[in-house]
C-alpha cells in the first residue's frame, strides 16, 4: 500500500509537477540542439522554476502573485505568437500546459493553499 497525498497538497503538487517537468525537457531539448550557448539560459529558467515553486509549496503569497504574473504573461505570449505565426503541434501543447497551470494556480483549492483571506479567499462551502 502506498501513502495518500493529502488532499490539501495536491493541486500544489500537480501545478508542481505540470510547471516544472515540461520546462526541464524543453530545457534539454535545448540544450541538446544549440549546445553550450544555451547553457546559463537553461540553468537560469530551471532555477527559476524550481524556486518560485519551493516558495508557493511554503504557502508565500508573494510567490503565488509572482507566479500569476507570470503566467498571464505566459498566456499573453501564447495568444500572440498564435496570432501572428498560427498554431503549430508545440505551441498546441505549450499552450494547453499553460492554460492548465494557471488554472491550477488560481484555483480555489490552491488560495485554500496558500491561504488567502478576504475576496480572493474561495467561498464557504
């Protein structure tokens, strides 16, 4: 048998996992086809990823305002680069990935997470 996750940690978890794994293989695809040139951009964005997530999986709201603006800039990016250049296998996936992570991250469960008090608090049940 193995352990449950408790349920209070896994919308973090999955935002976690679905952020940080896609991003650490785009890294190496990168790295793999342009060699060293890419190498401190690819240190840069893997040690970003894994500390504005160590920071949210600490409850830090300053962490998840970050974190959601990021990825409304990440979503502006997408819609953009759609509308100018069209649509494309990768940039499909990139963008579904997107959409799910920043529904992860302002999810009612994940505030709960981070606790959040006032309007962006989730309503009682």
């Amino acid at each position: 048998m193995g352990t449950r996750i408790p349920e209070e940690w896994r919308v973090p978890i999955a935002f976690a996992v679905l952020w940080v794994v896609p991003l650490v293989v785009a890294d190496s695809l990168l790295l793999l086809t342009h060699g060293r040139v890419a190498l401190v951009a690819v240190a840069f964005s893997i040690l970003l990823a894994l500390a504005g997530t160590q920071a949210l999986l600490r409850r830090s709201h300053v962490a998840w305002w970050l974190l959601v603006v990021l990825f409304v800039g990440g979503v502006a990016e997408w819609v953009y680069h759609v509308v100018s250049h069209g649509l494309g296998v990768q940039w499909t996936l990139w963008g579904v990935l997107t959409f799910v992570n920043f529904a992860l991250l302002v999810s009612a469960p994940m505030r709960r997470f981070v606790r959040f008090r006032g309007r962006l608090a989730p309503g009682p049940r």
